[in-house]
C-alpha cells in the first residue's frame, strides 16, 4: 500500500469532489477536483525537472490556496516539503538553502531578486516564483502540465517535510517529519478531536508553521472538510465568517484580539463546535474570559515542530485551564527528574515523549539528534512540566531561555548574536517578559561602550533590517552591566525580574 500522505488525503475527499473544498476571504472557490488536478499539474512540473528522490523543495511565499496546493503537490512527486517563515530575512534564508541544499526554491515574486541570487549562489538549480494573487512563475509553467498524475510511491518512513526549529546556540536544527509521522497525528486528532460531517474550518493559521500547515490542514483534509481562509488573522474578519464555520484554531494572541472586539459574543460563536489553542501557554485570564462571553471552552493542546501533536484537553470531558491536557492516544509522556526518575503527581521534571509521531531526527546533525534522545528511545522535549493528580499535564517551564512571542519561537542567543554586532553594543542579553497580547514580548538589555550615546529607536531600527519583525525587541534598556553569578553566566532571572512589567510600571 503506498504510504504517500497525499494518498491518504485523496482517500478522504468528499464522494462530490465539486463540492468547495477551500473558500478564500474575497469569494474565490476550490473545489475537491480542482486541488486534485491543480496539485497534480504542479506535481507534472516537479517530475519534468528530473530532480533526485527526495528532493527538497524550499517554499516561501504568502499564504494561498496555491501555497497549499503546491504542498501536497510536493509530497505527490516524493520530495520533501521544506516551508519557511515569511518573515525571515536574506542571511537566515542564506542558512536554511545552505543547510538544506533545496533542488527547488519557490519564493515570493517581489523577493525573487535576493532569493534567488542567494540560491543560485548555494547550488539550487530552479527558484519558481508564487504570489498570493494567483500569479506567479510556478503556475505560468504549471498551466502547460497534465492534471492528471500517479502520485509517486512512499514508504512510512520515507521523509515528508523538514521544518527548522532553532536551538538556544542559535544554530537552526531541521526537525525531519516522515509520511507516517504525520498521517498517524492527523488520524489520532481526527478521532480525538471528533471531527464531524459537515464541519467546516475557519483557517486563519500560516502555513509555514506545524500548527497551520499540519494540524489545521491535515485535520481539514482527512475529515473532507471545506475550509474558509484567511490570508492572516484579523479579529474582525474572523468574526464576520466564524457565523458559516465550526472549528477554529489559533494561538493565545488570537483570542486576546477577539475578546477586545465588542462583536465577538455568543451570538457571533452560535454555531461554532470547537476552538482550539495552542502554540504557546493560554493565560489562564484569558481562558476564563473567553468561556465568560463566549460561552465556549477553548481547548489547549500541546506540541512540538519535532513531534507534532503530543498532549490535549479532550474533546468530551473536562477541559482544564492552565493545563494543556492528557497524552494522546499511542503517545507516551513521562515527567522525569533531573536524576532520571519518573516524577511522581506534581512534581516537577523534564518531559520526554515517545510515539509514532516524534520525528525521525534532526537534518543531517546525527550527534545533535543522538543527544535529543533517551537509551529507551524518548526525545527531550527540553520543557518542564508535571502531571496532577488526574493525569494532565502542565508546562511550567521551558528549554532555558526559548522565548514564545505571538506562537512563534524566538531564542535569544541569535538576536543576541546581532545586537553584539552593532556600533557601540559591548554587549546584551536577550529575555522574555509577560505582555497581554503576545505572550511574551522579546526585550534585549544593553551594555553602551562609554562615551557612546546609542538610542533605543536606533537599535530597534538596524535589527529590523537584519532579523525577522517576530524577533525583533520590543523594547531596549540599556544598563552599566549585565549581572551575572560566580561562575561568570548572565543571570537572566534577575532580568526577568528587574525588567518584567510590574516593575517597570512602578
């Protein structure tokens, strides 16, 4: 039986395949026959370019039904899916080609002038260009294909997609997903999340993330259901669609910005079934707040670029604020101590887990990966966490110094790597403080050399030339000197504490 995902898709699709499958904000529909066909033109286009198996393709574009198209017409062909953040700049996409060493780059048409200098320069033979307007090089050389295309066999194991997940050196690690690995995920949530007949998706995700690309998309495919999307989530657009949809899902930011807009009520949320969060922690505040107006119990879940869905509230049950629930089914997670014992209910330990959904390692980094994982075959999480007395699990910490900003992971240790770089910077430490909207707020402390009479817009103004808009501080203090213990480590719980919001307030 071919383990290609996009066969198990296919197998899924809607008896009336001229049914919408994707409808888009401005009125456009997709049908079940036209991702079929339009996926099998762009599939036609990759086999032309006679690229090895297992190619990657290195996509990044804004989000379209195209961009998901062309997805699924990646794992058509065999080759690995390779999505990257619209946001990042020239000498992160310079990391990511030279790391990954994609045969084929598709990025947007305005940033092809820069893209595909840097690919052309690191090897890549072909660079496609795709907007978000249905425009683009990919689709002018597409047209010309067949829509009609044996989607190529695929083992299990075979890889599907790498997504780059950055680790606190600041070097970005490849997480390497196979076909089993997210088939198995996405049949685990459909039942557990008891997708229905004639449910239909609010997408107002990104693709280039786990939670957009797989969670939200694989749910929508496997259960044939429509999907409404969003190029980007705007609270009130979302409020204007949610009347037609049934599942939304979305990070902590998300519903912030819906609980401030006076239209999102129960009235707005009448025929919704489900919201789910997850990405980053839900404030307990906020998960209150929502039940209070909405009458709905947002449901928190659990997961990782390197292992996809691990852990969720159940669907029928109670759905416990601050908790990001109960293992799901055919994952093992174990809280374990620092001497390497199972931790008893609420003690406080590591989190490792175990299951046909945790990747198959790291891109080409086999001592990075060997170290990510237990003599019994666990991967290290790098959160820390403990199970209560009903068996939920909570995160009551992370991997030292990860800072989750808006649902997106931002280690300091790479702006840190920047700001050091700047004129008059001796140096700086990066942290994560509590804000309303987005989670955390990145904020950089900084050392001046003497003399020198450096500004905070100024530091904000050169970082955003250099790193992604997510990474960038939101604010800049600057300070005589960093503190740090006797063996010479900056004590970024002090910053924390010094800087944290309370205490700039007084």
């Amino acid at each position: 039986m071919n383990a290609n995902l996009y066969t198990l898709f296919q197998s899924c699709f809607p008896e009336d395949k001229s049914a919408c499958c994707i409808e888009t904000h401005d009125g456009l529909y997709y049908s079940w026959n036209d991702l079929d066909r339009a996926s099998a033109k762009i599939a036609n286009l990759l086999s032309g370019l006679d690229l090895p198996s297992n190619s990657r393709i290195a996509v990044q574009v804004e989000k379209s039904p195209e961009a998901l198209i062309l997805y699924l017409a990646t794992l058509r062909a065999g080759h690995v899916f390779l999505p990257l953040n619209t946001a990042y700049r020239a000498a992160e996409i310079e990391y990511f080609i030279g790391n990954a060493e994609p045969a084929v780059v598709v990025c947007s048409p305005g940033n092809f002038g820069w893209v595909s200098q840097i690919a052309f320069k690191l090897g890549t033979r072909h660079v496609f260009t795709l907007g978000d307007d249905r425009q683009g090089s990919l689709l002018t050389r597409a047209a010309l294909q067949s829509n009609s295309f044996n989607t190529v066999e695929r083992k299990p194991d075979d890889l599907a997609a790498i997504l780059y997940t950055s680790g606190t050196t600041g070097r970005s690690k490849g997480a390497m997903l196979t076909h089993d690995n997210l088939a198995s995920n996405a049949k685990v949530l459909k039942d557990y999340w008891q997708w229905q007949p004639g449910d239909v998706l609010l997408h107002a995700l990104p693709l280039f993330h786990v939670h957009g690309l797989f969670v939200a998309s694989h749910g929508a495919l496997l259960n044939g259901s429509k999907m409404i999307f969003l190029p980007r989530f705007d609270s009130k657009e979302v409020i204007r669609h949610l009347p037609r949809a049934t599942v939304f899902m979305g990070v902590p930011t998300y519903y912030v910005r819906l609980l401030t807009e006076a239209g999102f009520d129960r009235a707005a949320c009448e025929h919704m079934r489900l919201f789910i969060s997850g990405s980053a922690p839900l404030l307990l505040d906020t998960f209150e707040s929502f039940i209070e107006r909405t009458g709905h119990t947002i449901l928190e879940r659990y997961g990782m670029s390197e292992t996809t869905m691990l852990v969720s509230n159940p669907y029928d049950g109670e759905r416990i604020g601050g908790t990001v629930g109960l293992p799901l089914p055919g994952v093992s997670v174990r809280v374990v101590s620092s001497e390497g014992k199972e931790c008893g209910t609420d003690e406080i330990g590591d989190i490792q887990v175990k299951g046909p959904n945790v990747f198959s390692g790291y891109w080409r980094m086999p001592e990075k990966t060997a170290e990510e994982f237990t003599s019994d075959g666990y991967f290290k999480t790098g959160d820390v966490g403990r199970f209560d007395a009903k068996g939920y699990l909570s995160i009551v910490g992370r991997s030292k110094d990860l800072i989750i900003s808006g649902g997106y992971n931002v280690y300091p240790k790479e702006i840190e790597a920047v700001i050091d770089e700047i004129d008059g910077v001796v140096e700086s430490a990066v942290i994560g403080v509590p804000h309303p909207d987005f989670g955390e707020a990145v904020t950089a402390i900084v050392v001046r050399s003497p003399g020198v009479t450096l500004e905070e817009d100024a530091v904000i103004s050169k970082l955003k030339g250099r790193i992604a808009n997510f990474k960038v501080p939101k604010r800049i203090f600057f300070v005589a000197e960093l503190p740090r213990n006797t063996m010479g480590k900056v004590q970024k719980n002090v910053l924390r504490e010094q800087f944290s919001p309370e205490r700039q307030a007084t």
